[in-house]
C-alpha cells in the first residue's frame, strides 16, 4: 500500500513507501519518471515474426528487470512505430516508455545514437537507477540489431 497517491502529488520529488514493483521499502522518483509510470507511452506488442519488426529483449539480474522494445520501420528506414513491455521498477518502466517515444521517427542509424545518459538525465535518474536507462539503450540496439538481421536474411 503506498503512502502517498501518486496520482495527487504535485511535487517534482516524490518519496514514496511501498509495493511499487521492484521498488525498496523507500525509494524516490522525479515527477518525470512518475508520469511515464503512470501513463506509459507505446506500452503493447509488433508482430515478433514481421520482417520489418525487430524486437529487443534484455534483463539486469541484479535487480531482476526485464524489458522487450520493438520496433517497426517502414520501406525508407523510418522507424513508424515502437512498443514496450517492462517488468520491473518504475524508473525502468519510464526509460522503456521514454525510449519509445524517442526513437519514432528516427531513422535506424539516429536511433543509434540514444545513449543512456541522455534518458537519464532526461528522466532525473538517480545513480542507483542509472541501470534502467542502461537497460533502454541496450534494448534499443537489440531491437535495431533484430531488424537488420532479418533485412540481411531476406536478401539472401
């Protein structure tokens, strides 16, 4: 049972005690991260056996976060649609969330180039949660490795 409703606070800081999933008996999320947990973005499911999906799958044993982020690209190497699915702690829900918006749009090559740190501090991480952005960037390449595999597999 959490302490405080996230739903009502206001505050850019927000201490919390509770069954948020994977969360300790107190952790503190930035309004940023709140926002994404609460409204996740692209939160859903691309057909996996689609040439044109490609689909991430990574995990952090440590804290027992996993997180699948696909991909779809049209005919021109636009990426038109991202989907998330994330089990774990509110801050790796927000970086899946935030990796998804951030990557429609972009072509394969620009979506590349999201780092970590730039979901981060985007998301005002803490260096304890510095992992899930971590996780969104090496779910990105995945996915982004995925799709092109099954480019180079088609063509043969």
């Amino acid at each position: 049972m959490a302490a405080v409703s996230f739903r009502k606070s206001a505050a850019s800081l927000l201490l919390c005690r509770g069954r948020l999933p994977g969360a300790g008996s107190l952790c503190s999320y930035h309004k940023k991260v709140v926002d994404h947990y609460e409204n996740p973005r692209n939160v859903g499911s691309l057909d996996k056996n689609s040439r044109n999906v490609g689909t991430g799958l990574v995990g952090a044993p440590a804290c027992g976060d996993v997180m699948k982020l696909q991909i779809q690209v049209d005919e021109h190497g636009k990426i038109v649609d991202a989907k998330f699915k994330t089990f774990g702690c509110g801050s790796a829900i927000a970086s899946s969330s935030l990796a998804t918006e951030w990557v429609k749009g972009k072509s394969v090559d620009e979506a590349l180039k999201i780092k970590n740190t730039d979901i981060a501090k985007e998301l005002c991480l803490p260096p304890v949660k510095l992992h899930c952005s971590m996780l969104a960037e090496d779910a990105i390449k995945a996915a982004l490795s995925d799709y092109r595999i099954k480019q180079r597999d088609e063509k043969k």
